[in-house]
C-alpha cells in the first residue's frame, strides 16, 4: 500500500503502508514508513475506515525519528503533536479497497494524486502521462548535449530497448545485465528498459579493465554484457574470459566484426515502440535487487553492493527531502554508475518530475557555461568539485547563473566557504552516506564543515587505526568516545536498518559486521569511517579507514593496487596507502616497494605497467624504494608510519619517485620538484 502529497509533482511525498486484515470492528492495524523528512519517520497506528468527508482518526504512536512523539491514544494533529519544523508531511491514505481516500487531518495539502508505483519504472510512467504528448519541451526529462528527450519519448526509446533484448538476448523476469556505458541517455534509457522486463543492472565502472572488469561479472552473476561503441576495445581485451563465463556481449553500434559480440543499436532501431506488459515484471517486490553499485570498500577487488528496490527508491526521495522541485534542473557531471549520479541526479529527478542535464565527465572549465546554457538550478558535487571550481580563474560571470542548492559530500570547510564568497548564495546540501551502509546524514542546518546533526540512533567507537579494529575494554564490548573525540561509526543492523551487503561475497559482507559491541549477541554495521561530533551535536567526517582511501572522488583499494604492482617483473612487494597532499582533497595514492633479487626500479616500465593495468585515480603518484617492508606479527603490512612520513625528500632517505605524466615515466622526486607539487605548478 502507498500513500501519495497532493498537488503538483512537486509535493509528491512516498510512504509505505502495511495494513493488517480488518477486524470485526471495523478497525485495522497500521505500520506507516515515511521518506519524508531528513531521517525515516515511523507511525505505528490503528484506524477506521472513515465516512467520507469525516475525519480520519488515528490511535498510536508517532516516532519522527528520535525521542518526540506520543505512545497514547491520539489523534494525529499539529497541535498535539508537532514534528520539527523541517519535517512537513503530507499524507493521504490510499485504501486496500480503493473505494475512499481522505487526507490525514492536520497535515498540510490539498487535493488528491492517486498513483501508486512499486519503483522508479512506474513513477516514469506517470511523468509521461503528465507530458501529454511527444514534444521535448512537454515535461522535459533528459538534456544532453544540444539534444532533449521528454519523458514520453524516454518512455518510448525504453520500450524500443526493452523489446530487442527480449527478442535477442532472452532475457526473463530475475536476470542481470552488465551495463559498460558512459554518461549519455542511453545509459538511462537501458536502465529504464531492463526495469521494465524485470531485470536488474550491474553498473560498471568503465574506467576499470582487465583482471577487474571480469571479477565484476563473477560479483552479480550478470549474463549479459552490454557496452559503448567506445569501450569496444577494452571489452575485446576481456572477450575470451566473458565466452568462458558463457556471458553474451552486445555493442551499441549497427555492425560489429569481432567474433563473440553482436551489435545492438540496429536491433533497437527496428524494435516496437509499445508499452511492455507488465506480466513481464509482476513478480518484482521492494525486496527484489534493482541495481548493483560496485564499490572497492575497505579491502580487494571491487565488491557489487545489493541495490533493492526499496532502498533505491528511499535514495532517489533523498533529493526531494532536500528542497528538490519539479521545475529544478539538475546538473550530473558525476558518473552515472555512482550511486550519487544514478540514485540520487536520475532518480531523485524522476521522483520529482525534474529535468536532469547530463554530462560525460566533469569539466571545471565549462562547468559554469553549462548552467548558464541549459538554466542549471541544482548541482552535484564531491568535494573534489568543488576546490576544482574554486581554483579556475576568477570571471566576471561567476556569479551570473540560476543555480540555487548543491547536493553533495566531502566538502572541506575552507571551500565551503570559499565557493560561497565566489559564486554566490547557493543552499549547499551537504550529506554523508555510503552504497552499501544501513545510515545517512544531511546538513540540513547549513552547518559549515558538518555532514548532519545527530538524530539516527548510532554510535562513534574507539578505533585503533595500526590494528584496524574498534578497541574493547575488559568485558569484550566497544567503548563509544566523548564529544569532540575521533571515533569510527558503527550502526545496529535491526529488520528495519537492514544491511544487504555484497552480492556472491559472503566473506566480504561479514567483515562489515561487528558482534557484541554493546551486549552479547548484538550485530552492528562497521561504516569504515571516522567520525567525531561537536557540543551541539553536529556530526564532521574526519577519514576512512582500513584499506581504503579516497582520490579525485573515487574509493581506492590499496590491495588492489598492489596485486597489480606485484604483477611488474621487477616488484617483489609493495605496501600501498594514502597521503595528504597541500592543496589537495582525500589522499592521493603511494606505494613503498621492494625490488626482486638483481632487478632495479625500471621508471618507464613501471608508468606503462600502471596506466595499463590501474585507472587514473588508482595510479600511485608516488614510489618509495625500500629494502624490505615492516609488518606485524601476524605479518600485516604497517602503514602508520609511512602515511606520518608522507613524501618529503628532506625526511626519507630512502629514493623516491614522482608519476610524470609529460614524459610517461617515473622521476626522481628532488626537493624542488617536492617544493613544486606543494606550490600547486607540479599537477598530480
């Protein structure tokens, strides 16, 4: 069951009911779950089923969140009890009969939109109803380039896609499809087409290559690779290993020659533009997987984060919560297979009914000209974005433009309040949240420098970063730190606070968990990341932890990069972490090697080995030559140390060197070019 705001698609709010059978009383039990506010509310209540046009009344709790509500008999009501001022529902009940709707009273709205959706698919669908006709200025859904798509024509091309893969592909109701595609509409487009035929995507990150792109297939279970007419080379390098996990590979192009793929593009042409029966996907439930977001996590190759249903559309509310209207236009220049630019950009503004501008990669130098061209009121960011914007040339015109909010996280402080100076008052939204993680904050109260403010239940607990394990006192349970202390964030895993964890890795989703960290037989979900709050509860993130760090917004998994490393004929061993650099967001990556018996450090070997085999993000910037690595009595590669000692010449001895992207080699890190990298002229 569903309930639905009233008005505009603009006001549209999501809840779910569940509705126990009605009693002989007349009366029915009530669990009502609502995305509306900036956390989940609960209203566990009991109802009758009223005469139209009298009041609808409600007897039970009402839990927005924290501790405010009620657990009497009540009637749901403003004045009795008030939720904060941030938090403004609008409920109308749509009945398992059908036969009566009537607005809670006390909540604000006015009128009725009946429609009832189980996903983002069927949300489409209404905003295509709502456009009326093909034109692309009726309820323009996609703008790319010098292109538009409205939702009735997205709706149509869907259709077109939908109808060749079952046609070609034999795809059924349950089956995953790889998607290896950039940012442009027909990554939308193909989602939209496999939702409509019961299918769930794994998106691809189509940086990777090689050993990861087929771990990839081995994480979903995906037996269809469809990919981008330019990514044809990268997936040819992998062909014999996809024939050899039976995978069919299509290409969107009209005519492909390589033995082991077919082209697609020319079937989509020739296919039906009809509505999909929705037989096809009648057994799909809020339970069922509707996406798979990879993420390298805390340790080894990429892991595919389970996307539900449920939790995909709580994602796409998201944006709606924080102030995201129909008439909005969203810019997303983050990629398409993060779940910022897909759940987030795309959904959110299919929830909203908005129009979404897509980009096929950032672009700090026409990132401005954009909004201006296509009237851009509501932007994406990562931290990293933002310095970017920051650091371009001053203009005259940075302050001529429509956008009014930014969503985003990892802003640092200092940009915050820098990209505010610069370009204007624009309402930045900043959150925390991870795919695979059971909790969120928003920065609702514009806070600079904080990610939210206290409200889920949760807990920061003392973490012990060369162990790489929360620290326990005597009794065997964690111990939460003070206000103002650094502590890793830990959150219960409860039926309603679910983990989903990663798909075919059982192993990798159990190290997520934490047992007995309060109490005996407890289960908690280990974040990763280090947190610490202030007096007036506002939560800062501070950094990750583990295997992990962070560069030019993507997750780097330090294992991963020394597997590839180790691949090099030279390298015996390598021990990859994070360092700060000035002037740069996150870490960047750095790798102390050791050399194989009668081998030495070959520079231009080693660039080629890496800008092969690692994406740009992942590529260590800088080398240390050791004679043998540290490690642990359990033989755990110390990191500590060499994060503290970073890459100054003047303090290591040992050599150092420096990725140089010019001259396609490795060189000596000297002291002036050390000077150089800190001045901001020598660019990592």
């Amino acid at each position: 069951m569903f309930t639905e705001g009233f008005g505009e698609p603009s006001s549209v709010q999501p809840f779910l009911i569940e509705e126990a059978p009605v009693r002989d009383d007349g009366q029915s039990d009530w669990s009502l779950t609502s995305n509306r506010s900036n956390f989940f509310n609960n209203i566990h209540l009991t109802s009758s089923y009223p005469e139209p046009g009298k009041p609808f009344s409600v007897n039970g709790g009402l839990d927005f969140g924290s501790s405010i509500g009620d657990s009497s008999d009540v009637t749901i009501h403003k004045e009795i009890v008030k939720p904060p001022s941030y938090a403004k529902p609008s409920v109308c009940v749509d009945w398992r009969t059908d036969k009566h709707r009537e607005p809670i009273p006390g909540f604000e709205g006015h009128g009725v939109r009946k429609m009832c959706p189980k996903n983002l698919f069927s949300e489409l669908k209404v905003r295509q109803q709502d456009s009326g006709f093909d034109s692309p200025l009726a309820l323009a859904f996609i703008r790319y380039q010098d292109e538009t798509y409205s939702y009735a024509q997205s709706d149509k091309r869907s259709n077109k896609i939908a109808r060749s893969l079952l046609k070609h592909a034999d795809l059924h109701e349950g089956d995953t499809v790889a998607l290896l595609i950039g940012n442009e509409p027909m990554f939308l487009w193909m989602w939209l087409a496999l939702a409509k035929i019961g299918c769930s995507a794994a998106l691809l990150n189509h940086n990777i290559r090689s050993k990861s792109l087929v771990h990839c297939f081995s994480c979903c279970g995906a037996t269809v690779l469809i990919a981008g007419a330019e990514l044809q080379d990268s997936v040819e390098e992998v062909l014999p290993d996809l024939r050899e996990l039976g995978i069919s590979v299509y290409i969107l192009t009209d005519h492909v020659t390589a033995e082991g793929m077919e082209s697609l593009t020319d079937k989509i042409a020739q296919a039906s533009d009809e509505p999909i029966p929705a037989d096809l996907r009648a057994n799909i439930t809020f339970s069922s997987p509707a996406v798979y977001i990879y993420t390298s996590g805390t340790t080894g190759l990429p892991k595919a984060a389970v996307i539900a249903q449920r939790r995909l559309w709580a994602m796409s509310v998201f944006p709606s919560v924080c102030g995201l209207k129909s008439d909005d236009v969203v810019y997303i220049c983050l990629p398409l297979y993060h779940s910022a630019g897909f759940a987030l950009g795309f959904g959110g503004a299919i929830e909203r009914g908005a129009t979404v501008v897509v980009k096929s990669k950032f672009s700090s130098s026409q990132f401005w000209d954009d909004c201006r061209k296509y009237n851009v009121t509501v932007i994406q960011y990562i931290g990293e974005t933002m310095r970017y914007l920051c650091n371009t040339p001053k203009r005259v015109s940075d302050q001529v433009h429509n956008v009014r909010m930014a969503i985003g996280n990892g802003i640092r402080p200092e940009v915050w309040r820098t990209f505010i100076s610069r370009f204007g008052n624009v309402d930045i939204k900043e959150f925390y949240g991870s795919t695979e993680g059971t909790l969120g904050f928003l920065n609702y109260a514009g806070k600079t420098g904080a990610v939210g403010r206290k409200i889920y239940p949760y807990a920061l607990v003392k973490f012990d970063q060369e162990q790489e394990e929360p620290v326990r006192n005597a009794e065997g349970f964690c111990i939460e730190v003070v206000k103002g202390e650094t502590g890793l964030l830990v959150v219960k895993i409860t039926q309603k606070a679910q983990f989903g964890g990663y798909a075919r890795d059982p192993k990798q989703t159990e190290k997520k968990k934490l047992y007995n960290v309060f109490e005996k037989g407890d289960v908690y979900f280990n974040s990763g990341d280090l947190f610490r709050t202030d007096h007036e509860n506002f939560i800062y993130f501070q950094d990750r932890v583990g295997d992990t760090f962070r560069w030019k917004g993507e997750n780097v998994s330090t294992n991963e990069v020394s597997d590839i490393l180790t691949m090099a004929t030279s390298i015996e061993e390598a021990n990859v972490y994070g360092v700060t650099v000035q002037g740069y967001e996150g870490r960047t990556g750095m790798a102390t090697i050791t050399l194989k018996k009668d081998h030495q450090f070959e520079p231009d070997a080693i660039f080629s080995h890496v800008t092969t085999y690692l994406p740009s993000y992942a590529r260590p910037r800088f080398i240390r030559i050791q004679d043998c690595l540290a490690v642990t009595c359990t033989f755990k590669q110390l990191k500590g140390k060499l994060v503290e000692e970073g890459f100054n010449p003047a303090v290591i001895t040992d050599p150092l060197f420096v990725l140089h992207e010019t001259v396609k080699s490795y060189r000596p890190l000297t002291r002036d070019t050390y000077q150089s990298i800190l001045d901001g002229h020598f660019r990592l």
